[in-house]
C-alpha cells in the first residue's frame, strides 16, 4: 500500500526482526507494518512508489489495529510532523493554538492531536489537551474543521486571521503564512512554520522519521482519538500515479492523497 511523499503502509518481508515481526505468512496475517522515512539522513531512495521497499526497522512500526493500509499508509509524515511542530512548539494542556491549513494533510492531523495534547492534563480533550483550538480553511471546509473538534473555524475567503481579535499561545502554520502569524501570537508564545523561512519570534520545523514517534501515538490511533483523513479523490490507482500528484500540487486536498494499491 502506498502514498505520496515517504508514507506507506504494508506487509514485512524478509528476516525476523529485533521488533519480533515474522517474515511471510505470519506477518501477512497480522497485517502489520506501517514505515516511515527518516529522510533528513541521506536515505539512498526517497519515495513510497514501489511495490517492495528496502527499511531500516528502526523506522517502522506496527500498523494500529483497526486500519487499512490506505489510512495507515496516509498517517506516518503528517501525523509526526503535525505531532513533532506542536512538541517542538511547547503546546500543552491549557493553552491555545491555531492551526492555519487545518483540512490539509499535516492540519487535519494537527487538530485531533493538539485536542489529545490539551486532554493528557485535563482527560476532556485530545493527545496534547489545548484549551482552545482554531483552524483556517476555506468556506466548503469549515464544516470539516469543526467535526475534526476545532472550537473555532476560521474562513480565510471572509476573514483575515490576522485582523480578528484572538492571540494564541501557539500557531502551526502548515501553509506558508508565518509573517501574518506571528502577529495573532500572545507574547511568550510560540509559531512554528512548516513551508517556509519565518521572523522570530517564528522558527520552521522540519520532521525527523522515528518509529517510536508512531508507536507512542498508536494508542490514539487505535482508539480513533485521531483519526487519518483521505482525500475523497482517492484512493488514487498506481496507474493515476501522475493524476494524483496533480490533484496534490493543486493545494486543494482535503486531509491525505492515498495511491493503492498495487494491481
Ligand atoms: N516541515 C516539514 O517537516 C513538513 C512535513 C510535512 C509537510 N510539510 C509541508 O507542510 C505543508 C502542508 O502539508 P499538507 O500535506 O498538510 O498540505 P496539503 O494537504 O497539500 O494542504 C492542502 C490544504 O491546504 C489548505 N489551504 C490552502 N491554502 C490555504 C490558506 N490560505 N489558508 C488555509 N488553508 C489553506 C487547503 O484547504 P482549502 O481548499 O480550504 O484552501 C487544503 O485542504 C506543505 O507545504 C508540505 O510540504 C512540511
């Protein structure tokens, strides 16, 4: 099963592992391998679009029980990376955050975990508990943003974030708009951009591929506290492989692009 960027889920080939994963049949019959990357130190390939893959094991992890390999395939990237920006960004229980792009890949992740975030302190909301969570997207995806658990939806076609009263204690900015964000920011708070260069108070977050990342997240996973999202576009044919880049390149995409499986 594979996605676009490094993500991909599937079945481990190959000699027992440290981890205790079986090759062959067993593991086939568990289901079990979701891979990631760690594409910041030099792997020989970058890529998900094959149908067998060379990984070290360090970077796998079990597949959460209760999913396909098209949503786990959609998981590993976004959810480290909107998981990583938030740790790296301080977010804990009690405070605020605004997600800009939250019905993206890495948003829509960014949102359910930030709810658990706010909720280990508070045991009401999501992995890291915030006490208010806001998120942009357009006019035809506020609704998508409030069942993912936003408190507040902004319309970034109606209004601009930057001009409307609210300060956060954190600010994800998966779309390129760090300049505006460091002004909805409370001082001492914190903006962590994804796309681009920023200004302090502002810094930009680059993931780093760790199974454990995933394995520490499973619980939520399993439970569906957080939730993968694909794009109803999909999942793409690997014949469509050129259509489904197209359609990603468009900045449209609502939640993952999934290419699946291998005829
Ligand atoms: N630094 C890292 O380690 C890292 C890791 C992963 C990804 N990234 C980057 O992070 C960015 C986000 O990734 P992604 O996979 O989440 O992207 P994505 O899924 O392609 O984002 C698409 C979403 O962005 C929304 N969007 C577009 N313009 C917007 C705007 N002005 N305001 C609010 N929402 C807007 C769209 O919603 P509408 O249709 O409503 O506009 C769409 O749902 C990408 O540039 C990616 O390369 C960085």
């Amino acid at each position: 099963m594979l996605c676009t960027a490094a993500d991909r889920a599937g079945v481990r080939r190959g000699r027992r592992g440290r981890q205790g994963g079986q090759p062959g049949e067993e593991v086939e019959r568990r289901r079990r391998g979701v891979l990631s990357e760690k594409p910041l130190e030099g792997p020989k390939q970058s890529g998900s679009l094959a149908e067998y893959t060379a990984v070290e094991e360090r970077l796998l992890a079990l597949k959460p029980e209760g999913l396909d390999f098209a949503q786990a395939a959609s998981l590993p990237l976004a959810v480290q990376t909107a998981n990583g920006g938030l740790e790296s960004a301080g977010l804990s229980a009690g405070k605020s955050v605004l997600v800009l792009g939250g019905a993206g890949g890495v948003g829509s992740l960014a949102i359910q975990t930030e709810l658990n975030i706010l909720a280990q302190c508070c045991s009401c909301r999501g992995v890291y508990g915030a006490s208010k969570v806001a998120a942009t997207a357009s006019t035809k995806k506020i609704e998508l943003l409030k069942s993912l658990g936003a408190d507040v939806a902004i319309d970034y076609t109606k209004d601009n974030f930057e001009e409307l009263p609210d300060k956060y204690d954190v600010v994800l900015d998966a779309v390129g708009q760090g300049d505006k964000a460091v002004k909805v920011v409370k001082e001492g708070g914190s903006v962590v951009v994804l796309t681009s260069a920023v200004s302090p108070p502002g810094f930009r977050f680059v993931v780093t591929s760790n199974g454990a990342v995933l394995e520490k997240l499973n619980p939520y996973l399993e439970s569906g506290k957080v939730k993968p999202l694909i794009d109803l576009e999909g999942p793409f044919a690997f014949s469509q492989v050129v259509e489904a880049f197209s359609y990603l390149e468009t900045g449209r995409a609502t939640g993952k692009v999934v290419i699946s499986p291998i005829p």
